[in-house]
C-alpha cells in the first residue's frame, strides 16, 4: 500500500490524527490520546483495478476479464481499505463507569483499488 | 469537478484544508460516538486525575517480562557505524555515533541517514521520540538539535534523516552523533535487536572531498 505524499493522485492512503485534547474529549476518553482516521483517496484507473497489496494473481485475472470484455464496459475501480485494525478505547461512560471497548476496522492501515 | 472520478474520499480533497480538517473531525466524532452507542459525548462528573488514573491502569496491566539490553553489549566500533550505548534508562536509551578522523576532516557531508531497526512489544502503534543531541559549546552538556515524533507500528527497519546534525558537528569539531530514543514506559527497550550485528543502529553518510577553491583566472 502507499501512504499518500505531496501531491500524488494515485490511490493512497492518508494519515489524518484527531487528538482528543483539542477537540476537548480527553477528559471523557483516558487512552489513548487520539484516533489515527486515515483514509484512502486517489485515482484508480483501470491498469490498477484489482491491486489490494499488489496482489499480481488476482490482478492478471481481472486485466484478462477486462480484456475478453473490452476496457469500456468495465466500470471504474474505487480506492478503498484493505488493512483495518480496531480502536481500543479506555472512557468514562453516562454513569462514569470506565469502559474499556476495542471497535473494529476504525484504523486504516493500508488501502488499495478494488 | 463532474469529470473526476467519483469516490468517496475524492470530495474530501475539493474542500479547503480547513473546511476539509472539520469535516474529517466531526466524522471522527461521529464514528467513535456511534460505535459507542452514545448519542453525544458524556460529562464527566468527577473525572479521576489522569496521572492516578494511569498509574493504577499500569499496574494492573500485567507487565511484559524486562527486556532490559543484556549487559554484554558489544561496545561499537568507530567508523559512525556502532552505537556505544550508555545512560540507558527504562524509559530511554542513548547511542553515540563516533565518525572516523578521515570522514570528519576535509570532507562535505552531502547525506547522512540514521538506521533503526525496531522490535515492537505487541500490536498497535508505540509513540517513539528521536531526539538528535550535540554538544554545547562548553561541551559538558548536550543540547537537543532536534526531535521527531514517531509512531512504530511493526518490526523493522526505519530511517532518519540526520544529514544536517553532522554537518553541524562537523562544522562544530565534533566527531560524535548522539541519539536519544525515548518510548513509553511498558515498551522495555526500544531496540531489543541491538545485540545482533545484523540489526545493530547505524548512519550511513555520504562525503565528497572538498576540493581547493581554484582561483578562476579572468
């Protein structure tokens, strides 16, 4: 996967830190300190579908899909995630009780064109 | 613009950075609020104080076995390329980088890169601070040239730049680079793979000899 750069229009991932301190959260969230919210963006022309991790099998597959029925009928491909991990978050909840709660897929890891 | 390419992060990128900063912002709020099952952010009557809090937390975590670094480290060799490790706390550990005198002399540094292979303790990110220290002028103490944040997710090779600290030790006389590396507290040592040669820190520089200023002659 590529982590998004200066000005690259490729599909990438960007990395986006929201810190809890100054959206005025940290006295209700303990742990930890802010959310990674990465997320994918960037073009995925054809010559890219099928690429989650570069994976060179099933890629070869959809460019001879894409072939047998001519290039135009295929629709385009979308930059999406193909690695998540979960938010583990430790906060007081209504009642004050601290809760310890692990949410899945709220971290992107890497992402890929579909 | 019509003609881009949909997709749903591609609107994102029209915005103004700001526009674009608290639209991500509310979506986070959103998101984790949802997930949670809160229909707003609670208020904290009595918040216990965060340090207390924390330290009860690590207490009860159980605590990964001491990787405190084996004592017979080798001691590095010169050449810039091994770390002689010293003042290492639970919480930091220190490298000194020694350059050899032929590197130091009449060269121009035009790169160097610092290497660091981390071993991570578990799953998630751990915070690192890299601080690049060099001496002050009376050379006693050290001051901090500069420190970068970073967030160690897996095992494996990282690098720095450190290109402009050495120019400026060497610009300074001095032949040592020294990097401090400081994790949390429940990381042990940040470098547990020092002791194998094979993924020992090291910089790697890059010189070109300064050739004498030929007068041009008109």
């Amino acid at each position: 996967s590529i982590d998004c750069s200066g000005d690259s229009r490729m599909c990438c991932r960007k990395e986006f830190f929201v810190d809890f301190k100054e959206i005025g959260w940290e006295d209700w969230i303990i742990q930890p300190e802010g959310y990674h919210m990465n997320y994918c963006a960037g073009l995925c022309p054809l010559h890219m579908a099928g690429i989650p991790g570069l994976a060179a099998s099933f890629h070869t597959a959809v460019l001879n899909l894409i072939k047998a029925n001519n290039a135009d009928a295929a629709v385009d491909s979308c930059c999406v995630p193909t690695q998540r991990r979960p938010l583990s978050l430790l906060y007081y909840d209504r009642d004050s009780n601290i809760v310890k709660t692990d949410i899945p897929d709220m971290i992107v890891d890497a992402c890929g064109c579909t | 613009a019509p003609e881009a390419v949909w997709c749903p992060a591609c609107g994102l990128s029209a915005l103004a950075p700001t526009t674009q900063r608290d639209a991500l912002i509310a979506l986070a709020k959103q998101s984790i609020l949802s997930k949670l099952h809160l229909p707003a952010r609670p208020n904290v009557t009595q918040p216990m104080p965060r340090g207390a809090l924390l330290t009860a937390l690590r207490r009860t975590r159980v605590r990964p076995v001491d990787t405190a670094l084996p004592s017979g480290i080798p001691r590095g060799g010169g050449g810039g390329s091994g770390p002689h490790l010293r003042s290492s706390t639970s919480r930091s550990v220190r490298l000194h980088f020694h350059f050899a005198r032929e590197l130091a002399g009449s060269n121009e540094i035009l790169q160097a890169t610092l290497h660091l292979f981390w071993a991570v303790p578990g799953p998630g990110t751990h915070p690192v601070t890299v601080r690049l220290l060099q001496p002050d002028p009376t050379g006693l103490n050290t001051t901090v040239a500069s420190e970068t944040r970073l967030e160690v997710q897996r095992d494996g090779w990282a690098t720095l730049d450190v290109g402009r600290a050495v120019q400026s030790l060497f610009g300074q006389g001095s032949r040592r680079l020294t990097v401090e590396l400081e994790v949390a507290e429940d990381w042990g040592s940040p470098l547990l793979a020092i002791h194998s040669d094979s993924h020992r820190p090291f910089v790697a520089a890059q010189a070109r000899a300064r050739t004498p200023h030929r007068v041009q002659r008109r």
